[in-house]
C-alpha cells in the first residue's frame, strides 16, 4: 500500500493527484453487500470554538471501514431528517482497521453554543452504516493560562555544562487549553509575487529635497562570530533628503526586504534598523517605526513589531524590541512614519543599480492611509528623469543568530483540561554557546480568546568555556636587508566558545599581554578586543633585524588566566647596499651664456654587502623596489631647525595697506573665495595667479571637493586636486584681536596670521602667530612669530608644517600628525621629535628648483656591485632664460639603501651676468591716493621689479617739484627677478593738493611714475563730557544726554558701540 502524500513534502501537493494510492488487495476483492455496523458510542470534550470527537472505528465485512461522516447542527436532528443539509466533516480512515480509535475535532465554532453531533460509517463501496445516537455537546467560554515564576534563570559553567530547569503551565478556565512553544518570534510566508503595501493612490503633493521557517540550531559549532553583522539594503550612495513642502503633512516611507535564500540559506535574524541621512544637518526625529509581514499589504493584521527604541538618530542602529528570524524566501517591510511639523525634509533617498528596486518602494503623505510608489512621487521634481533609479536608504541588519534556538523544549506543545496543568522542562547547553549573558522571550501560542500569545522570560548565564586559539605553524618573512622592516599580518582564529582577554577589567591585550624572545621580531603594540571567541582577530607582527644572518623567535601572547598563544616567526636578514657619492657637493664654478657645455664627473660607490640599484628620477623614468619614498620635484629646504640648511627668522613685516580677512571665517567657513596674488606663482612645475587663504593655517591654490577636517597631514585626501602650503594644519578659531591679513612686501605676498585661536583642549585656546611669504621665483617661507609647542593640543603633535602637491604624490613635510610620535609608541627618530622644536622665531624655507643648468646625467640608472663604483657624467650649460648670480640644482637620488646617508647630489655654479642684461618694470605708473586727513601719516609704495636676468641698481629718486618724499637709502640693488617697494611719504603737514612726477633712475633706464591726491583738513570731535560716574539703584534707569560737536574743519563721521547694559537713541539728523 503506498500513500503518494505521505512522503517527503508531498503533503504541499495533496488533492492534487486523486486519492495517491493503489492497494492491489483491496482491489482484487469482489463487492460485498453488507454495511458497517453503527457507530456504538462516541465521546465529546467542547472548547471555545471547537470540539473534539472520539470513537471507534466499528466493524465491517473486511475489517475496513472507508471513511465516516460527522453531521453536526445547531439545531436538533434525526435519522430520519435529510442529512445533506447538515453542516459535516468527511474523515478518511482507510488504513485504520475495525476497533482501532479515532480522534478528530471540529473547529471555526460559535462560543458559548450548543451543536448537535452523529456519525456515519461508510464503507469502499460506498454503503453507510446507521446513523449513531444524535449527542449534543456545548461550547465554552474557553480556556485561561498561567504560567508558574515570572522569570526563569538557567546558569553553565565548567563543572555544569548543561542548564535545565521547568515551568508550569496551568488550565484556569473551562476550555481545553492547546499550547505551542515558539523559537523565534515570527515568521512570514513566502510569496514571490510583487510586494504593494496597501491601498495605492496618486501623489498630488509637492516634494522638497536636501541633496546628499524551521533551521539549523544557530548554536551549533559552525557558528562563526566573522560572520556578522549582515545587512540587507536596496540602498548603493545616499543621494538626497526629501519631504513634502507642506510641513503640515505627516511623511512616511515604506521599504520592502526578501530574504534571499542564495544569499541567506540559513534565513535571516533581523535585529536592528539602520536609517541614513548626511552627518550635518536637520532632517527627522522620533518617527513611529513599525515592521509588517512581507507578503500581504501593510495593515494592523500584518503588524509583526511596533519598535520601541530608547531615542532615534540617523546612521545608528536602531535596536528591535524582540529580534524576528525570517526564513530565506521570507520577506517583511519596514516602515517609518515622521509626523508633520518636522524642521527639516526626514526621509532618506538613496540611488541604486538595480533595476528592480524601484518597485519596493513607498511614500505616504496620512500616515500610511493612501501609499504611492516613490518614482511616480518624484515626478515633477529634480529626479524625474532618473526616478527608478531611487530606492529608500534604509539598512536592515542582523548583529547575531537567533540565540533562542539554543533552548531545548520537553514537551514544545500540549493539551490541557480545565484545572489541570503541564510541567514543561528546558535545556540549554553551553558546550556550544559563546560565555556571556543571554536574555530571551519563550512566546507560548495558546487557543485562547483574545491575547493568544504569553511571553517567559528566561535568562541564560553561560562560563566556563575555554579559548582554543589556531594561529599558522611558522610565519616566514623571508629575505629583507638589515636596517628594512617587514610587517606581516596574519589571522589567528579562536575556534573555542571562551575569549582570550587580556585582563579583569577589559579585553584587549596590551604590552603586559604581549612578548618577543628575540629582539629582531616584535608582535603589536595592542590587540583591540583581544581574540574574541568564535572569531578571527588580524594581528601584525614585525620583522626588524639588527643583524645579517638567519633569526627565529616566538611572540607570545597571555591572557588574564595565563593561557598562552605562541607564534614561531623565522626570518633572513642580509646587509643592505650602502650609497657613497664622491663629490656629495659639485661645484660648477663660473658659467656664461654662450659657452661650450661644460662636463663633471662624480662617483657613486656600493660600500655594503648587497647589490646598490640607483636612479635619478629627473633623468629616468625607471623605478626602484624597495627605493625609499623621496621627495622628486626638486624644492630644498632651509630652516633655524637642526639638520636643514641654515635659514634665518624674519619679524612679520609692517604691510602697507593690508586686507584682513578674519572675519569671514567661522566654524562652517574656513576657505576665501579666489585672492588675486599679482604675479604668476611657480608651484611643483605649474603657474598660479590666485590662492585661497584658509583657517587651517595655509593656502591651496584650488578650491577642496572634500570637506577638510583637522588635523590635516600629507595623508589628506581632502587636500587631493588643491597644492597646498600649510603652516599650521588645524582649523583656527577668531578672536576679536584675531587678524588674518594679505598684502605686498617688495614685490612678496604675505599673509599673516596673528593672534589666531590655536586649540589647547575641549574649549580651550591659546593664541598664536605666524606669517608666510609667496615669491615670484616660486620660495615659500613661513615664520612663527609667537608659538609654543607645549602649550598646544597633543605638545603640538597636530602641526603640519609641509607643502603637498596637487597629486599628493611628492609632499614635502617637515612634520605632521602622520609623522609625529606624541605617545612614543616607536624609538624616537629625528622626524618623529621634530614637532616639539617647533617654537617662536623657528623659520621654514621652501626653496623653489632653480632653473636647470644640469642638461644631461649618464648613467641615470644602474646597478653597483658590493664594494664596487660607477663614475656618472654630467652636462652643464646656461640658458638664455637663467638669471645671473649664485644658483643651484639639487638631483635627486632613489636608492635601495635604507638608510641613504643623502638624497641628492647637489651642482653649485654663478652665472655670469656676461650676456645679460637687466629690466625694470613698474606695473603702475599713475598712482591717485585720493583723500588723507592733514596730519596722518600716510606711505605710498612705488614696486620696482627686475625683469631682466642680471642685477639692477637703482641709482636715484626724485619728484620734479619736491612736493613729495622717499625713505628709501640710495643706491641699492634688484636682483633679477626680484621686486623692492619704493616708499613714497606724502607730507600732510598742511591741506594742499599734491600732483608730482617720480622719475626713477638705473643702471637698465630710466621710469616715470605720476602721483597725485589731496589732503584734507581733520574734523574734531568735542564730547560734553567723557564718562559718568553715577550711583544707580538696582531696577532704575539712569539717562544722560551727550552732545558731540565738531570744532574741525571736514566733516566728522561717528558711530557708537555700546555695551550690554546701554542703550542709545540717536536724533535722525545730519551728523
């Protein structure tokens, strides 16, 4: 006999295939006359809306009876009446034998009712037996539960590994109480067909926007903590804020999720809500946030969780009240509803590559009433034409598994008379679970009228379990040149259910927890979180010989109940190449324009034990391995700090005419708009004529496309695409004695910052000063006027004293956060310390390539064996676009030598001036100084600038009428390319006006500069009195009139300030 139903999962087919079975002898068998005999005897136990019913099956000719009719009627009935009409059920007992017992129940019943019941045995021919006695049976009011303990409390530890206690369950009522024990709190039911929340209506508003199942048990031993958190999302880049304009009207949005059984096979526990919004700015706040079943639209009967968080804040998860474990295929919406009134547009818009997704999202403008689907609510917006490309930006995330599969039921379901109850008993074994403290709600289903679902609370200690940590058998580092290090990062994975801590008070390992048994390897400084159970940790260890030869050593690491994890490290070193060059310094002597190129030699010497590879990148586009990361272009650097050439401190200068610009930045403006620098400004081979002045300490000669954020460092990405010179490298607060001013000084531009809010901590600030200089031949200098290191945030670990180009791909850095070593985590390096040298009078120069004179370099590139050397030619010759006077170039040179004792090869020489000539310039010929008050002191510069390529001198200076006056001492000399301000002195001794010719004499001709203005007479402001000396009561008001007069002879212009306390009325009359 074969039932096709009863296999596998053939039961989701029943009904489908006919009766699904073939049984040959009952086939074979001939029609019998005879009837089964009636049904003798039946029982009936009523509930609330059902009832149950027992007989047995009586007899028939084979033994068989087919199937038997229950007839059942809320009215009485009898044999005799027409069975058709009654309501019944057809019960299928064709593999039960005669005096076997059935038990059945009928449910969907009316409370409180009394029904009318009888049966009827039918047998394969279809011949039925007698009606059986017609019994009644009445409904109840059903059943009540109780459960015994509010609360229950399983412990595991070493000794006990195993957990178990009981509760009661108990009957109150009249009705049979049918109970279930569920695992997980809900499940929904798959359905593949396209999701729509609910009632689906038009948008007819107007958008704003603000651009920017059963499972594995889940604790079993393949539980791997790596493995979470996991996240679902339809959302690729947060694109914008949106919201209806109509603040009066509530915004909602709703997101559908599927659990992808090809991404999910194990399901998904769905924990916490993550909703995304841009990190600045207002936008939403504490919207109704509530999870439906996925498979039907979003109504009350769909409502799986209502979640209750502690506060809402966007880009931070949002706990569920009760974690819900969907199994793959499954899905649920998720759906939030901001009430009206909100300050700013609360829902997150994020753009998607999926072609799909827009259809899973929804908008409702009451609260969920009316839903229309997003891309039909951005029509009519910025977003129409690519409206299906937008989906919500909401995260649905899953931090573990569904701990509640670890508890163990006996019995997980029963049945229960009215005062009567059940022991249930609980398990859980904490072999398997990781140690810790685990709460979770039993969810009891019951028959009951009204509230069907009751929660236990349980609450699982688990300890005792050990860590088992599996770490590689030997790490090899191979083969490194002493003076190298190599840095290795390896996994160690703690298989066991324990964590491997580092102390009492927290789990991280720390240099107590860590050690090496050879100084030339060495383990982290610190394991954040040490090796948490379950888990795979990532760990560095370092490779740093002191001496050549082959080494081995152990790095271990203990826990706090001193279990160990040893790693066995092995590693070859071999002495590096070593960089010689002889001369270091190449002097070129006299060069002339037109000369035959002249040739010098230098040698470049191996003095180590390993292969030298050597380039020099101005000259070769080869690269080295291993070739440390040198700076290219070719700017030197001068400074009063030890280890640079030498270079003096220059007092910030006296600007004539200067713009402060400090108050326009804030805590949100920290950039100018474009400064006009007055010459073409040569920085890392292109030529600017503007900058952008910013708080953070500097210039950028492009504007940053990501937002700057302190402390800046040449690691930077937001500096990419700006250059920058940055003498501070941390945003500057203003104060009202705070200047930020720019202006000219002998042809340099110089900003200079003075008395700026430099941090100390929190809301602390220090003020500081510091000034920088921009030259047309491209020098960058940055004096620091007032500064103490010690005194600043971090000892002033945070400055960034340096120049990036646009490619932060050959920075230039003196010091910078990424350089500094505050916490003397590594042995102190010259680089690491520098940060603290840094003090009032230090001064910085960024010496600008000169123009090339070095033409050719042979070979550029090669390779010199230990002990051996290789002589490199080098061509040198002037151009007619090189300026005479002493000059330079730097070559820089990559090698494979760790420690190079230098990084370029420097070429001296004077170019003479044979050939040559100077230029003068004076870009402004016909200066207006307009209006100066008699007797104020007022200085007009006059910029001469060389722009030929040999020195100019000024010999003389003179107004034709002498009206007018110089300050400078004559003769002095412009070198080329150079400017010097010549400083007018306007007498204003008396009121006259003033018109005079300046005709400038040098040794390149002679110039004429026009200045004219007037100065005026002075108003004179007369007060009739200077202050008040009054004794107030506190609450009275005190009011003086002061009289202001001008005994001057221009008008007097006046205006007040007043303090807190003070109020003025000022008459509407001429002033």
């Amino acid at each position: 006999m074969n039932d096709f139903y009863g296999y596998g999962n053939n039961r989701q087919y029943e009904g489908l295939y006919g009766s699904g079975y073939i049984d040959a002898g009952k086939a074979l068998m001939m029609d019998e006359s005879g009837k089964p005999e009636a049904v003798a005897d039946f029982e009936l136990i009523a509930d609330q809306d059902y009832f149950t019913i027992s007989w047995t099956i009586p007899a028939s000719s084979d033994n068989n009876v087919n199937n038997h009719l229950i007839y059942y009627s809320k009215e009485p009935f009898t044999a005799s009446d027409d069975l058709s009409k009654l309501s019944r059920l057809v019960v299928d007992t064709k593999f039960l034998n005669s005096g076997d017992s059935y038990t059945t129940e009928i449910g969907n019943l009316d409370n409180m009712t009394t029904y009318y019941v009888a049966i009827q045995a039918v047998n394969r021919w279809g011949k039925a037996s007698e009606l059986s006695e017609v019994k009644s049976v009445t409904t109840n009011e059903g059943p009540k539960l109780s459960v015994s303990g509010e609360e229950i409390f399983l412990n595991t530890d070493a000794a006990n590994p195993i957990a178990s206690g009981e509760f009661t369950i108990s009957n109150e009522a009249e009705g049979l109480l049918k109970w279930q024990a569920s695992h997980r709190t809900v499940s929904a039911q798959l359905n593949s067909a396209r999701p729509l929340p609910g009632k689906i209506a038009s948008f007819n508003g107007k958008l704003s926007a603000f651009s920017a199942g059963q499972r594995d048990v889940a604790a079993a031993p393949e539980y791997v903590a790596d493995d979470y958190p996991r996240e679902m999302t339809w959302s690729e880049l947060l694109w914008a804020m949106i919201g209806e304009t109509d603040k009066s009207l509530p915004n909602s949005m709703a997101q559908w999720f599927r659990v992808d059984p090809e991404k999910y096979p194990d399901g998904f526990n769905l924990t916490s809500l993550w909703f995304e919004a841009p990190t600045d700015g207002i936008f939403g706040s504490n919207p109704k946030i509530e999870i439906y079943k996925g498979n039907v639209g979003i109504s009350s009967a769909s409502l799986l969780q209502e979640v209750e968080y502690p506060f809402f804040t966007y880009n931070y998860g949002i706990p569920l009240n009760e974690q819900i474990w969907f199994a793959p295929g499954e899905s649920f919406w998720v759906v939030a509803h901001f009430d009206a009134g909100q300050e700013g547009y609360p829902l997150g818009m994020a753009h998607t590559e999926r072609t799909d997704a827009s259809g899973y999202s929804y908008m409702s403008n009451d609260m969920g009433k009316t839903w229309v689907q997003l891309s039909s609510a951005l029509k009519g917006s910025n977003y129409e034409s690519i409206a299906n490309e937008f989906v919500w930006a909401i995260r649905a995330r899953s931090l573990n598994p569904d701990w509640s599969e670890m508890l163990e039921l006996t019995p997980e379901s029963g049945t229960i008379k009215k005062g009567e109850s059940q022991t249930v008993g609980i398990k859980a074994d904490g072999r398997k679970i990781v140690n810790g403290n685990y709460s979770f709600n039993l969810n009891l289903t019951t028959n009951e009228s009204g509230n069907r679902t009751t929660k236990v609370p349980v609450q699982l200690s688990v300890s005792g379990n050990n860590p088992s940590v599996d770490v590689p058998k030997v790490v090899d580092f191979g083969s490194i040149l002493t003076g190298q290090s190599k840095t290795l990062t390896i996994e160690v994975f703690n298989k066991g259910y324990g964590s491997f801590q580092g102390s009492e008070y927290g789990a991280s390992l720390y240099e107590d927890n860590i050690s090496s048994s050879s100084e030339n390897f060495s383990g982290p400084h610190s394991v954040n979180g040490g090796f948490p159970a379950r888990a795979t940790s990532k760990v560095d260890l370092t490779f740093n010989p002191k001496s050549a030869g082959s080494h081995s050593g152990t790095v271990t690491f203990t826990d706090k109940y001193g279990n160990e994890v040893k790693i066995l490290l092995q590693g070859v070193a071999t002495d590096p190449a070593r960089l010689a060059v002889t001369p270091q310094v190449i002097e070129a002597d006299t060069l002339s324009l037109g000369d035959d190129p002249k040739e010098f030699t230098f040698k470049i010497s191996n003095e180590g034990k390993y292969p030298l590879e050597y380039v020099f990148p101005k000259f070769s586009s080869e690269s080295v391995d291993g070739g440390s990361k040198l700076h290219k272009f070719g700017y030197n650097i001068g400074s009063t700090l030890e280890g640079f050439n030498e270079f003096a401190y220059e007092a910030a200068p006296e600007l004539i005419n200067p713009t402060d610009i400090a108050s326009k930045f804030d805590d949100a403006t920290y950039l100018t708009n474009a400064i006009p620098l007055g010459f073409s400004f040569p920085f890392y081979g292109k030529s600017y004529d503007k900058i952008y002045i910013t708080s953070f300490g500097g210039v950028l000669f492009a504007p940053n496309k990501e937002t700057l954020r302190s402390p800046l460092s040449e690691e930077s990405s937001a500096l990419a695409g700006t250059g920058a010179i940055l003498a501070y490298g941390r945003q500057l607060q203003m104060s009202p004695d705070s200047k930020v001013e720019y202006g000219m000084k002998d042809g340099k531009f110089v900003i200079n910052f003075k008395d700026v809010l430099a941090l100390v901590y929190d809301t602390d600030y220090a003020p500081v000063s510091f000034h920088i200089t921009m030259s047309p031949d491209g020098n960058i200098e940055i004096f620091y006027d007032n500064y103490t290191a010690a005194n600043l945030f971090q000892n002033g670990s945070t400055l960034y004293c340096g120049i990036a180009d646009p490619e932060l791909e050959d920075c230039m850095t003196l010091t910078s956060v990424d350089m500094a070593d505050c916490y003397d985590i590594n042995e102190p390096t010259p680089d690491s310390k520098r940060y603290t040298l840094f003090n009032s009078g230090t001064a910085v120069m960024f010496e600008s390539p000169r123009a090339q004179f070095v033409r050719s370099l042979e070979p550029a590139y090669g390779l010199v064996s230990p002990g051996e050397s290789v002589e490199v030619k080098a061509t040198v010759s002037v151009s007619d676009d090189m300026n005479s006077g002493e000059t330079f170039n730097n070559l820089a040179i990559v090698t494979n030598d760790p420690a190079p004792a230098i990084s370029a090869v420097r070429f001296k020489a004077f170019i003479s001036d044979k050939g040559m000539s100077p230029e003068i310039v004076v870009e402004n010929t016909d200066i207006n100084f307009g209006d100066v008050f008699r007797t104020s002191e007022v200085m007009i510069p006059v910029t001469i600038k060389n722009a030929g390529h040999k020195m100019m001198t000024v010999t003389s200076a003179a107004f034709d009428n002498n009206s007018l006056g110089i300050t400078n001492t004559l003769p002095f000399e412009i070198k080329p390319g150079a400017s010097v301000d010549l400083i007018v002195k306007v007498p204003t001794e008396k009121e006259c006006a003033l018109d005079d010719k300046l005709t400038i004499t040098t040794d390149a001709g002679d110039t004429s500069v026009r200045i004219a203005g007037n100065v005026i007479g002075c108003p004179a402001a007369d007060l009739s009195f200077s202050e008040i000396t009054e004794t107030v009561e506190s609450g009275a008001t005190l009011s003086k009139t002061l009289e202001i007069s001008n005994s001057g002879n221009e008008a007097l212009e006046y205006a007040f300030s007043p303090e807190e306390n003070v109020r003025l009325s000022v008459p509407e009359k001429e002033n």
